[in-house]
C-alpha cells in the first residue's frame, strides 16, 4: 500500500523536527511568492529591462559626445546637475591552455628587462610569471567587458578623451539635449521604483531568510531521519491540520571546481607554481630572459595542463541537500493524520533545499 509508506517517523523528537522544519520551509516559500512584485501587462517591459534601454541609449548618447572631443554630458535636473559617466567593469573568464601559451609567447626580452628594473627585488621565477600576468590582464580573450552608465553629481575631473589640437586640454562638458535630459530623468525615476520596490518586500524577505538560516543547523538531523525511513522502505511527509502535505528528501548533486582565472593565478599564487615545476633554473640559470626558449613554454604548458586535470578533481564535491516538495491535498472530507508533540522550537525554522549543505 502507498499510503502507509508515506508517513512522518515513529520517533517523536524525529516527527517534531520534521514537522518544523517543513512548516517553516513553506512559510518562507509563501513570503517569497508574496515579495513578488505584481505582474505586468502583456507587452509591458520590466524595471530592469527598460532600464537597461535607457542606459543602452545613454551610453550611445555618450559615445557621440566623445566622438566630439567631449568628456561628459551635463544634465539640469530639478535645480541639481548631473554628469553621465561610465563605470566599465572587467569579469574574468577561464583560463585555457593555449591562453598561457599566448601569454608566455608574448613576453619578450625587452619585457623582461623593464619588470626587472621596475621590480629588482623580484626573483627570475617571480619576474616571469609577473610578465605573463601582464600579458593575460590585456588579453581580451581572458576577460568580459561591461559598463554601468551612472548620473553622479561630481564633476569630471580628468580627460576622457584625447584633446583636440589647439585645444587647452581641460575637461570638456556638453549640454544635454532635452532627449538625453529625459533620458536621464527616466533612468532615476526607473531606479527610485526600483528602489521602492525591493524595500517593499524587504521585511518579507528577510523573515523567510531567517527562517531558512535558523534551521539550516539541523540539515544532519533532518537528513539522518530521511536516511533511516528510506532504508525502511518509506518516505517523510509531513501533513498539517489543513490538510498540505509535503515530501521531505534529500538530493545530491556534482558541483564542478571553479573555473582557473587571471586573478586565480596571478594573487593564488598558482602560476608561480607552474613555472617553478617547468623552469630549471640549475639549467637556464638565474636570468629570467633566457627563460624565454621553446622548450620552456612546452613545460609550462604542460604543467599547466596537468594542474588543469588536479585541480578539478581535487575541488569538485558531492553536495547534499534537503528538498521539500509539496503534495496534492488530501481529499474533501478525509481526516488527517494527527501530529502528537508540539513544534520544534527550533523552529520556526526552515531552509530551502540547496541552502542546507552538506558537502562530502
């Protein structure tokens, strides 16, 4: 019979852990659904999406007035002037095998000999591996590109742009437009109800974190329970007076080895270990330049290929978590189940399923 393999255990501190733990966990579920903004209108753009237009079409707005020699625009707004500026923002992205052999390909003597005399204090190891990390920061292929165009009452201190001939070199500031000073007062009034909007729903958000936080100390509980009742051939649920039922398991999942990156290897680090295992120095001596052979970048590469392999064995990992799925109701007119004990007092409390982890 299904039914009478679905059910809460027989141990009572083990059916009031659960029944907690459960109650809590759709208590958080139903604060999250209700911080929820409303939904839009069929064809009406989100916060996000038309403010993300807005700043596509002051970014195009900018890059005309550079074009122009220009630094920034200012915008009158309410008695308050506003510059545009762009924040440009730089994400690494993973480090392949062939990056470092560019990165190595590209160091050159003359290369070598200025780090040494900007850094004398370097060693041969460490001044070559400085110079690689110089070449990856200006390999467009190692990173992503982003800006963030922003309205900041501070002015523009330095050029953004190259000066005109003839020109004094101080920074030059355009008019805005009335189209650029409407774009600018659509960006703030965008962002104030973006603002408004996620302090509206910030008490109910941070109730259903807490609730998932405070229980997160009992996932080994709570998985040790579910552990045993598998073994006997049944499943957790939990079933209020009202008549919800949900499924409490447990999942586990592969979770990869983060990704080798530019700042990975140069503050880790990971690169110096690379190249002190590919370059013997008892052979090639103690002048970085005459690291610069083919042999060497092979062994480097190499090297890094192998560390590639250990290190994504060596930090992938098993995570466990605890999952609560609901249940279709019990029918009109049946009875529950009766729950004996009281509630948990860790309670109230609750965690989403890959909140509470457990990593082997």
């Amino acid at each position: 019979d299904c039914k009478k393999n679905m059910s809460l255990p027989a141990s009572l501190g083990d059916r009031r852990l659960v029944t907690s733990y459960v109650s809590s966990e759709l208590e958080a579920r139903r604060l999250l659904v209700a911080a929820k903004p409303p939904e839009r209108e069929p064809g009406v753009p989100s916060t996000t999406a038309a403010l993300r237009a807005v700043n596509r079409e002051l970014e195009a707005a900018l890059e005309t007035a550079m074009l122009a020699s220009y630094d920034t625009i200012a915008c009158e707004l309410d008695g308050t002037t506003y510059f545009v500026k762009r924040q440009p923002k730089r994400v690494a992205r993973p480090v392949s095998t062939e990056a470092v052999a560019r990165a190595f390909d590209g160091v050159t003597a003359g290369a070598v000999r200025a780090k040494r005399k900007e850094a004398p204090t370097l060693g041969p190891i460490d001044t070559i591996v400085a110079c690689m990390v110089d070449e990856m920061n200006f390999d467009t292929d190692l990173w992503t590109t982003c800006a963030r165009m922003v309205l900041d009452t501070a002015g523009v201190r330095t050029k953004k742009v190259a000066a005109m001939p003839g020109s004094d070199g101080k920074v030059r500031i355009m008019p805005a437009t009335a189209e650029i000073v409407g774009l600018a007062r659509r960006q703030l009034q965008l962002k104030g109800a973006r603002t408004n909007a996620v302090a509206a729903s910030r008490e109910s958000r941070q109730r259903a974190q807490q609730l998932r936080k405070s229980s997160a100390a009992y996932a080994d509980d709570l998985m040790r329970v579910v552990a045993v009742e598998e073994q006997r051939g049944r499943q957790v649920v939990h079933e209020d007076a009202s008549g919800t039922r949900a499924k409490l398991s447990v999942a586990e999942r592969q979770v990869s080895a983060k990704s080798i990156t530019v700042p990975m290897l140069a503050k880790g680090g990971l690169l110096k270990k690379v190249a002190a295992a590919s370059i013997d120095t008892t052979v090639y001596g103690d002048d970085p330049v005459r690291f610069i052979t083919p042999e060497v970048r092979d062994a480097l590469v190499s090297a890094f290929r192998a560390f590639e392999v250990e290190h994504k064995k060596a930090n992938a990992t098993v995570v466990r978590s605890l999952k609560v799925r609901a249940l279709p109701g019990r029918k009109a007119g049946a009875t529950a189940a009766p729950v004996t004990g009281k509630a948990h007092s860790a309670g109230g409390s609750g965690v989403r399923g890959k909140r509470a982890r457990v990593t082997s």
